[in-house]
C-alpha cells in the first residue's frame, strides 16, 4: 500500500534522542484516513490517560492526509494532535500552507513526539532521514524569524512548522505557525510544543506521492475548479472562485457584524446597537491594503492575501497575512473597534508570537469587559484605558499577552483561568466552553441543517467552529482527516477523490462509516480522560439566557439541551453519560474502546 500515502511512521523521543521508524498498515489507513483520524487512533493505542499535558509522556502529531500533497484541489493541510493542556481532553488543530505536502515529499505521513528535550531542538527531516539538532540559536525568536533563518539554511525545498515565544512561554492558546501566517492555533498544542522544547519542524525533500489514478485525479480537480467557476458567489456578482481569489473569508465580516452571526462586545452586545460603525469592515476596504493574492501549496482558490506595509499609525511590515474573518471579528466587533489597521497589527502580532487569533481577541474582549465593570483598573493594565473601541489599548494589551507582561501573563492562558486567577466575579464575563474560547459564529442565528450550539459544547474539541455534530457531520471528518480545506464545498466528488488517490473502491457508505469512526474515537478519548462533553457549562450568553431584547437575534434562545438530545440519540450515545453503545463501538470496529468503557 502506497498510493496517497509514503508508509512511514517517525516516532521521536526527546528525552532520549531516540529516533523509530514504523511501516504505516493499509488497515489504519481505511479505518481512521489520516489526519486527526490517524492521530485519534495512536494516542487512544499508546497514551494512556491522565497524563499531563505539558508532561512527557503526551504524545504531539504532526500528521498529513492522504489527499495532502496530490491535485486534488485544496489538497495542501496537516494536523497537529495531542492531549489539550486548555481543556483536558483531546486536541487537535488544522493548518495549511505548504508544510503539509512537504512533509510527504520528506519521506512520512506522520510524526509523533514523546518526552521533553533537556534543551531546544528541532527535527529536521530530509528525504526519509531523520535528526535532531540543537536549537538554542533560535529559542526566543519570533516564529517570522525562525522560519525564514531555517528555510535560508535548508533551501527553497525546505518548509517550516515553529513556535514563537508564546508557545515557548507555555501559553495556553498558543499554537504552531507555518507559511508566515497559517496557524495551528486551536486546542493550545503550542503550548504542549514548547514544553517538549522543540522549536521546530523542518521538512525537505522532493519524494512523490504514489497516485491510484492519475487520470481521475486530474478530472477532480478540473470538476472542481469548473464547479467553483460556475457557482455564484453571495457577494457582488462573484463567483465562488473570484469571491475568494478577492477577498477570502473576509467577505462575510463586514454583514456578519449587523446580522447576528458575529459576536460584539465580547458576546454581550448587538451590532446594529452596538457597533454601528462598520465601514472600516468593508472588504472593499481591506482589499485596498493588500498588495497581493497568496495560496497554501497548490490551491486554485488563493484566498489569502499579502498586506502592504503600513505606514500610519501602525507600521506592521509589508508581507504579513491578511486577516481573515476569525481574527476580523475577534479583534474587530468583539472588541468594538473599527480601526482596520489595529487589526492588521493585531493578528501580525500574535502571528509573529504563535498564538490563537480568536482566543486572543475574546481573551482581549473579555479584558475590556472586566476594566469597564470596575474588575480591572489601570493600576491592573499598566495604566491602559481598556474601553471598548479602543484600538491603541487593545493593540498594547495584545503585545503584553503574547509577552506575558503584566496582567498578560494571566490572559495568556484563556478566559476561564484568567476568570479563575482575577476572581471579583471575573467567571460571568468569561466566554467558553470546557476552556476552550469559541469561535465567532452566534449559535442563536438559524442555519438550516446546523446544530450549532450542540457543536460548540459536544465536539470532542469545544468551541469549533469549523464542525457541525452528529451523523451529517461524518463527511466532514473524512474531507478533515484527508488532508482537505473546509472550504472545498466537497460533496461527492470526495468519494471520487479518495478512490482516485488511494485505489481503496469506498463506497459512500464506507465513508460516512469512516467519519462515524474517527467522532466515536475522538469522543472516546475525551470519556477514557474522565470528560463528558455535556457536562462542560455553556456560558448564558452562547445560548441566549437570557435572550437579547433588540437586533436581529431578539427573543431568540437557542435550544441545546434539544439538539444535544436528538443528536446523541442519533449517534446511539448514551443521553446522560454521553458512551457510545457496546454495539456502537464493535459495529465500528472499535473493540479495544468497547471494553475500556464496557468492562
């Protein structure tokens, strides 16, 4: 078995240097894909639970798909995987850019890390070779910085996944940067990085990626391109394609703001009310600051963006990434603040450190909200005015978390322990579930088909936006494990796209049976840690309890114990303790799980 697949497994112990190789068996492949579903199966195989997440003994993933690196379109992700230090439970993190492929074309799927380095290293990996080297040059450098020193030392062919100081620090929303802006950044697993002391992943190499079906696989992607092409876009005329190449997902920011869909004022506020002002927020407007359109490895969509330098208030350098709608909004309504380049600066920032965007926007918020209500003075901020819509406070207040200065230090591990340290009442305004910060799509606003606000409490990972729950979200963990963008709007052709790269003839039951497996082990993990997902408490204002009295979600509370019941009746999940059945987990092939949570 290779086709879609290199066959090689590296395992990497830290404390001892001691550096395996494992052949990668066809059976795993088809059960868990790749990705998170691979990653889900060697630590619920290999990690025993309890352990502690910034321990030795958690295992970190580095793990690729089987479509990453092919022509399948958008076929350019890697996950990072491993226990969560924010929530306790199971962590995974999505990235593209280019070092996904890459670490395909250096010889292996996956990589996991075990133990703790006496001192930094980082791995570099070269056409199906291996080694360990010290890394203390690098230790303290932004993640920009380290990129750019380790590519220049390793060549054009060369691809960097690193840590900024923030995961050095062990920041609890700290993630793992690639591309100079493409980020790891949920579950806090920089955090889990940095306490390995491994700085970095460097992978090298020009080895192919065996495909089944050449001819297929090139009809894939022309369907798609063609689909894209011809498929409108809700913006301005565009098409789906267009409207990406544009502006990317910072399109939806500007009406997020006003219908609902966006949070404001740290999920307390309104936007028609309360952020009045959007202009700024008009992608017609960002679009004027960048310079030029950029792709992760391959992608026909090249919906990210290079920002030209600023030269006002904010002089963040020329080539950082445009944000997005996540960071938009975080920094943006969530804060109250319309200044575009305070933006700008703000995900350059937390980019360069390696931290979550999201996070650190609703940890910012949730600050704010703190100072107005008397919780926090200035003798807290270091003489800060941290009131809402103000961009200088918000900005100075990012530059300290990501540096752990000051009250920082306490934000720089989330909104529920900075509630838990700050104390005064500080647990009302904190906005999460199971510690983890969501993101920014309001639960209460009505999606046909969606469950939102049962997917922000019951994936095994909280507050994920990028996930719906229950059986019509089995797909999605396929297209996730596979090594696919979200926004690849996959369908059927994912079917065609699999059985073109592997040659493994799935069927579309096959597939939703394979996404059933991966959110039953996932899920598993999570129960085997001591963690049930209905018993993380949902804070009033994700749900709307009490419901807002104006705007366009007024009267609206959004019924989760009802979308929590129905979806684990679906999933043949226990109503109370969440199990999944005896019969469940065996249909599954999942009869190592049965017995741990049926003895």
């Amino acid at each position: 078995m290779n086709n879609g697949y290199m066959g090689r497994i590296l395992f990497v112990n830290l404390s001892t240097s001691e550096i395996t190789e494992e052949p990668l068996e066809e059976k795993i492949c088809r059960d868990f894909i790749g990705g998170y579903g691979l990653g889900a199966r060697i630590l619920y195989s290999r990690q025993k639970a309890g352990v502690d997440p910034l321990g030795p003994e958690n295992m970190l993933g580095f793990i690729s798909g089987p479509l990453t690196g092919t022509p399948i379109p958008t076929g350019s992700r890697y996950i990072v995987v491993g226990k969560s230090p924010l929530t306790g439970g199971w962590g995974d993190s999505n990235s593209g850019g280019y070092f996904g492929p890459y670490l395909k074309f250096a010889g292996f799927d996956a990589i996991f890390f075990t133990g703790i380095s006496p001192r930094p290293v980082y791995l570099i990996l070269d056409n199906a070779k291996a080694e360990l080297k010290y890394a203390a040059d690098l230790w303290g450098k932004d993640t920009y910085e380290t990129e750019d020193l380790l590519e220049k030392e390793y060549g054009q062919q060369s691809r960097v996944a690193c840590i900024g100081p923030a995961g050095e620090k062990l920041s609890l929303i700290s993630g793992i940067l690639t591309d100079h802006g493409s980020l790891a950044a949920r579950s806090g697993l920089g955090a889990v990085m940095g306490s390995k002391k491994l700085k970095a992943v460097v992978v090298r190499g020009n080895m192919e990626v065996n495909i089944f079906d050449k001819t297929a696989a090139a009809n894939v992607r022309n369907e798609r391109i063609d689909f894209w092409k011809n498929s409108p876009g809700p913006m301005g005329g565009l098409s789906d394609l267009d409207l990406m190449r544009k502006y990317g997902t910072s399109w939806s920011t500007y009406i997020a703001c006003h219908s609902g869909d966006s949070p404001v004022k740290n999920w307390g506020g309104v936007g028609v009310i309360d952020f009045p002002d959007r202009s700024n927020l008009n992608p017609d407007v960002l679009f004027t600051y960048v310079e030029k359109g950029h792709a992760c490895w391959h992608c026909p969509k090249v919906c990210k963006g290079i920002i030209k330098a600023g030269n006002g208030e904010y002089n963040y350098e020329g080539g950082v990434h445009r944000p997005e709608y996540e960071t938009l909004s975080a920094f943006g309504p969530n804060c109250a603040n319309n200044n575009l380049e305070a933006i700008i600066m703000a995900n350059d920032i937390c980019n360069r450190a390696g931290i979550d965007t999201i996070s650190a926007g609703t940890t910012i918020g949730f600050a704010i909200e703190l100072y107005e209500n008397g919780i926090l003075t200035k003798n807290d901020t270091d003489g800060l005015e941290l009131r809402w819509g103000n961009h200088q406070a918000m900005v100075a207040m990012t530059r300290k978390l990501v540096k752990r200065e000051g009250i920082g230090d306490i934000l720089a591990d989330g909104v529920k322990k900075a509630a838990e340290t700050i104390g005064k009442g500080a647990q009302q305004y904190a906005v999460h579930i199971g510690g983890q910060e969501l993101g920014m799509h309001d639960p209460k606003l009505s999606r046909p088909g969606r469950l939102d606000a049962a997917r922000y409490q019951m994936d095994a990972t909280p507050g994920r936006h990028t996930q719906n729950f229950g059986p019509s979200n089995f797909q999605s963990h396929v297209v996730g494990s596979a090594g696919l963008c979200n926004f690849g709007a996959w369908g059927g052709s994912l079917l065609v796209a699999l059985n073109a790269v592997t040659g493994f003839n799935f069927t579309a039951a096959d597939v939703l049976k394979t996404g059933e497996r991966i959110v039953n082990i996932r899920h598993s993990f999570n129960l085997r840690e001591g963690l049930n997902e209905l018993n993380w408490p949902v804070h009033p204002r994700i749900v709307g309890n009490p419901p807002q009295t104006t705007g366009p979600l007024a009267n609206v509370t959004a019924d989760i114990q009802a979308q929590d019941y129905w979806s684990l009746g679906a999933l043949d999940w226990d109503r109370v303790t969440s199990k999944p059945s005896k019969a469940k987990l065996i249909s599954l092939g999942l009869d190592d799980i049965a017995k741990d949570l049926w003895p």
